[in-house]
C-alpha cells in the first residue's frame, strides 16, 4: 500500500546569528491513510518543526516531502497554502481562535478562503459544531467558552474543509485532565471515521491512545512502535461515516475569487472598524477634513470663475475696444482716435455696432445735492452694444446724438443719491458742470456686477462740444455681428486702422482674449486651491496608513491563524486593502456630507453666487477617497501578506 505521508532523509536547520542549529536531522517517515500517530519527545527536540514541516507551514532544508505522491518540496507559497486549506486541519495547544469571531464564525473561516458559498459554510459549520456538542455556543465568543470547548471549536474548524489529515501540536496541553481526555476521544473517533490524525504530546497516557508512537529526541527518531493501549494494530478496512467528506479540491478563477472574497473580506473589515470605533472615526476624521476640503476649494474655485465670467459677460461679450495710444501707458498718441474713425469702422461687414466714448469727469446737481461723477460720452449705439436695459425710460436717439442734443441717462447709484425720494426722474432737468441737461433714462442695475459707482451717459457730440471741447475720443467699441471670430476681426481692425492712419497709434482688446486670459488665471487659481486641498487629504492618508500599520502590528497572530487555516497572501493583502478602503470610502462619504452642509452656509454668507454640490463634485469624493484608500492601505497590506505564518502564530 502507498504511504499518505513520505518522508525522506529531511533535514531542518535555523540560523541563530551566524550559527546554524540543526533542529531536524535525517527524518525519514511513512504514515499511511488512516493512522493515528503520536510524535513524542522531549522539550526542544523537534516535535513542533517536524509538524511544521508536515503541514506546510515549513519548508524542510534539505530532503524530500511526499503527499499521495506529489513532491510537496517543490511547490510554491501558494500551492502550500492551498494544501493547507484543502487537505490538512491545525488543532494548536493554544486553540488560536480569532477573539472577534463567535464560534461558528471561527469555524466558517476555512471555507470562506476555499471559496464556498455561506449558506453551505453556515451549515456545515453549525453541523460540525452539534456533532462535537457545541450546539448550544455556536454564537458564542471564544472568551465565553471553556478551554475544552474552545479546542473542541478549533477541532470544528480543522474538520471545515474536510480535514484529511489532522495535525495536533500539544491539543491536550492546556485543558486539565478530563477536558483533555474527552480531546483525545474526539481524536480517536475522527481517526476511525477515517481521518488521519497525527498528534504531538509528551503525555504516555495519550501517546498510548495512538495506533502508533514516534520518538524524537534532539531532531532524530530513536524510537517507533505500535501503541499498546486502545490501539489499534492493523488499519480497518470500513470506516464508519462520520464528518469525513473530503471536498474535492476546488480551483476558482481570479474572478470567482475576487467577487467571493471580496464581500467576505468586506464583512470582516466592517467587523474589525466597528470592534475598533472610536480610533476609527478619528483616523476617518482626517479623510473627512480632506476629502471635504478639496470638494469645497473646488466648487469654490468654480463659483469664482463662474463669477468673472459673468462680469465679464455684463460687459458685453463679442466687443472689441479700441484705445488710442501704441499700448496702455503711452502718452504720445493720445489724440489719435478721432470722429472720422466711427463711419469708417461702421461699414465693415462684420461689424454690427460701434459707438465713440468720450470721458470726463464733472460735478453734477439737482437742487442741493452736488455730487462728482463720471461722464461717458457715446453714440446711440452704445445700449445695444452693452446690452443695457432700464429700469426707466429709454436711451438717447441717433438724431439726438447727431444734433447734440442736452439729453442723459443715470445708473441706478447715481439716480439713488441724487433722487432718493423721486419715482420718476426722466423729464426732469440737472446741471452737468454748467450745462442743463433732461434725464431721458436710468440704467437698471446687473444683479452680478455689484458696485457700479457714479455714472452717467450723454451724446458724445454733447460731451465733445459743451464738455471737454477737444476733437478726440477715448475710446471705440465695436460689436461684432453673430459668428464673426473675435481674433480675425480684430486683425481686420487693426489693418484697416493702420491703413487709414498711415501708422499703428492705437491698440485693441478684445473681449475674447480677456476672456481666456481671465479663463487661464483662474484656471491657476483653482488648481492652487486644489493643491492646497491635496496637502490635507495626503495628511489623512497618512493617518489611515499609521493605523493600518498598528492594525497589521496588532493582528499580527490573526493573519498567522489566517494563513495556517489555508489563506492565500493575495487573500491576506485583499483583506487589509478592503479594509482600509472602506475606512476612506465612509470618510469620503463623511466628507461629502461636511461639504453639503458647508455649500449650505456659504450660499447664505454669498448670495447670488452659483454654489452647490455637482455630480463632478461627488465624483472626485468617491475617486479621491478610493485612491487615498488604496494608496494607504497597500504598504500595510503587502506587509501583512508577507508575513511568515510560522513567525506570526508564535507572536504574543
Ligand atoms: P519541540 O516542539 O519539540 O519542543 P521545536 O520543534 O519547537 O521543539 O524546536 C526544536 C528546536 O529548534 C529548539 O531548540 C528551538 O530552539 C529550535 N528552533 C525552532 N524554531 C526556530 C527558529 N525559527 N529559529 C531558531 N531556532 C529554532
Ligand atoms: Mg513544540
């Protein structure tokens, strides 16, 4: 017959600093199906590593390992681990239970990395549990169970997979002596329904239990007998049907994993953030602060640019000005733009409007009041190219204009300060410096612009006349028919100026570039706000990434437990990824929250601004947060899958 188990010639050795300790040597063992084989010897010479080494918890130095057949020494982490979840079970002296996990959970865990779905876990958990007479605490915690129970749980759990082959280091070592013999009696009863069993003790009592007793001493076998007492001498050819089902070895596709894991993973992260609340919500708070702070500067950031773009609308859109002088400052051409220019502008194609603007500051009364103000000079075009409208009467015609006519129009701030009381001002007459002039209209005010100081409009040929008395503009706006390109028209401008001038004495802005130049600075001032945003999230990740690290510190046994039960690294990284992206997702979510309140309060301290929460906004929540998740869960994640299962059991 075809041994279960062969051993041959394997050596294990450690180093301590640079001096090698042969713990194992020269081992060389069959166990075939069926047996129940207890490993004794003295403290120190081998039992535990040689169970190591069997499990695949531990690699043999030197050797072979073989497993039905197949060499076990050459496979890979996960191949081992796939052993370890398929064909072995652990029983530890300590139990090795997970203390946040009820029982039924603790004994689910096997089954949750070999990919079963939870409705078969539960039940074969909850049926494994009743057989061993734990019907009654399987929603129990570990704290809440005896010693003898607490082993018995952890038996459950090495039977969850079908646990071909049971391996007990010590199981009876920390139960007295009634607890420990009722181990021992589930022990021999799995071994009859078929179960391999290999136990380590240095009880002779229990060794005697055994089919069979193997002696170590200092890392070599010196002694192997057939056990004398309750022992059985040849293998039983029936086996009674017990909780030996061995399932058939399952391979699942990335995907399948992925989607199984992941909930379960989920699952537990949300177990382990509600165990651990309050450190939780403070490391969550700095993801909230983050996430909350980049939302906010960035709809602020767009509340500005929507407001300059508004004002700057206000001013009318598609205009070009033209100003005299070679460019802003110079004081030589000052008298370049002159009357002849507007009927020469006025007969392009591609100009809808144009309107000549003559300035001047002058002091103007009615009755008492005297106030400064400023003067525009302008054609009747003037209205339609900035797209004014009144809150009274109407603006001056062209025949007034061309006649020169002592005619003016108010803002809406200087008809307040000169007309407090008044409700109709058009038809009355006011002093412009010395001149008398008939209101025949008042300029309703742009919700967006604000402030518009004291202003008042009159015909230019008034203003040039009565006024300044000089033969030059100030100023020329031109408005652009529909679909004429701002750049091209300009070029067409300044061509013709030029040819008409017999020099360039005059300079251009266009609505268009001022637009993009305004565009392109709060561009900059949006993605500095940003910035300045980033730097608080990248501080909360940072939080997230400290605690993910004690997290990996604290459950450093937890991840050797689940790596001994059969858990992959990937299954391992994926956990604590999860969790960690979970902790960012609901601060995210916090974050969101902060930000809805605090669009909220800023609409109230800025009415008229076009504040509120965007799709977008939600949008880079929910990305800024997965990313700070998985940028700060990956470094305490990688460290934790690589961590060696054999270190992190032993780790206190
Ligand atoms: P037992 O279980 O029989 O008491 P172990 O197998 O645990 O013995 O250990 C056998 C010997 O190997 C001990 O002397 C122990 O100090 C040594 N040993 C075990 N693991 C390591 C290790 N990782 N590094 C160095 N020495 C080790
Ligand atoms: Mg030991």
């Amino acid at each position: 017959m075809m041994p279960l188990i062969e051993l041959k010639a394997i050596y294990r050795h450690f180093w301590v600093g640079d001096k090698k300790v042969d713990v194992l040597k020269n081992i060389s063992l069959s166990i075939f199906s069926g047996e129940m084989v207890a490993i004794m010897g003295p403290s120190g010479s081998g039992k535990s590593t040689l169970m190591n080494i069997l499990g695949g918890l531990d690699r043999p130095s030197g050797g072979t390992y073989k497993l039905s057949d197949m060499n076990i020494t050459a496979l890979n982490d996960n191949a081992l681990a796939g052993l370890r979840r398929e064909r072995f079970g652990f029983v530890f002296q300590r139990y090795q239970l997970m203390a946040s996990l009820t029982a039924a959970q603790n004994v689910e865990m096997p089954a949750i990395y070999a990919g079963q779905n939870r409705n078969f876990r539960r039940r074969r958990a909850e049926s494994l549990l009743a057989s061993l007479g734990l019907e009654e605490r399987k929603d129990y915690l570990p704290s809440q169970l005896s010693g003898g129970q607490q082993q018995r749980v952890s038996i459950a759990r090495a039977l969850m997979n079908g646990g071909q082959i049971i391996l007990a280091d010590e199981p009876t070592g920390a139960l007295d002596s009634k607890a420990g013999h009722d181990i021992m009696l589930t022990l021999r009863q799995l071994c009859d329904q078929g179960h391999t069993v290999i136990l380590v003790t240095h009880d002779a009592t229990i060794a005697g239990q055994a089919d069979r007793v193997i002696v170590l001493r200092d890392g070599a076998i010196i002694n192997d007998v057939k056990g004398t007492k309750g022992g059985i001498t040849a293998i039983p050819d029936c086996r009674e049907p017990g909780f030996n089902m061995p399932l058939p070895l399952r391979s699942i596709s990335p995907l399948t994993w992925f989607a199984s894991s992941s909930t379960d993973a989920l699952l537990m992260a949300w177990r382990v953030i509600w165990a651990r609340k309050l450190r939780t919500f403070l490391t969550m708070l700095g993801i909230v602060i983050g996430i909350a702070s980049v939302v906010i500067l960035i709809l602020l950031g767009d509340a500005v640019q929507d407001q300059v773009l508004k004002n700057l609308h206000s001013m009318g859109t598609d205009s070009i000005t033209i100003y005299p002088g070679s460019d802003i400052g110079d004081e030589v051409f000052q008298r370049s733009l002159t009357y002849d220019d507007i009927p020469l502008i006025r007969k392009q194609p591609w100009v809808q409007a144009v309107s000549a603007t003559v300035s001047s500051s002058e002091r103007v009364r009615f009755g008492s009041r005297d106030i400064q103000a400023s003067i525009s000079g302008v054609s009747s075009d003037y209205a339609h190219l900035f797209e004014l409208s009144f809150s009274e009467g109407r603006f001056f015609t062209d025949a007034q204009v061309e006649a020169g006519a002592q005619v003016a129009i108010l803002n809406s701030s200087l008809r307040r300060r000169l007309f407090p009381r008044d409700t109709d001002v058009t038809g009355k007459v006011m002093l412009i410096g010395t001149i008398p002039v008939i209101i025949v209209g008042v300029v309703k005010e742009k919700p967006s612009t604000g402030e518009e100081g004291l202003h008042i409009w009159l015909p230019w040929t008034t203003v040039a006349a009565r006024l300044t008395g000089t033969g030059w503009l100030n100023s020329v706006s031109v408005k652009l028919r529909q679909g004429a390109d701002g750049a091209e028209s300009e070029k067409k401008l300044t061509n013709l100026l030029v040819l008409y001038h017999g020099r360039k004495d005059f300079y251009i802005r266009n609505s268009d570039t001022i637009r993009k130049s305004i565009e392109k600075t709060t561009g900059t001032f949006r993605l500095f706000l940003t910035l300045i945003a980033s730097v608080s999230l990248i501080v909360g990740g940072i939080g997230v990434m400290n605690i993910m690290l004690v997290s990996v510190t604290e459950r450093t046994r937890e991840i050797g437990i689940r790596m001994a039960i059969g858990a992959r690294a990937r299954d391992v990284l994926l956990q604590f990824l999860i969790e960690s992206i979970l902790v960012c997702l609901t601060g995210g979510a916090a974050g969101l929250l902060l930000s809805a309140i605090t669009t909220q309060v800023l609409k109230h301290w800025l009415p008229g601004w076009d504040i509120h929460l965007s799709v977008s906004s939600m949008l880079i929540a929910f990305s800024c947060s997965m990313f700070s998740g998985v940028i700060s869960g990956w470094l305490p994640a990688r460290i934790a899958a690589r961590q060696n299962p054999l270190v992190s059991l032993a780790h206190e």
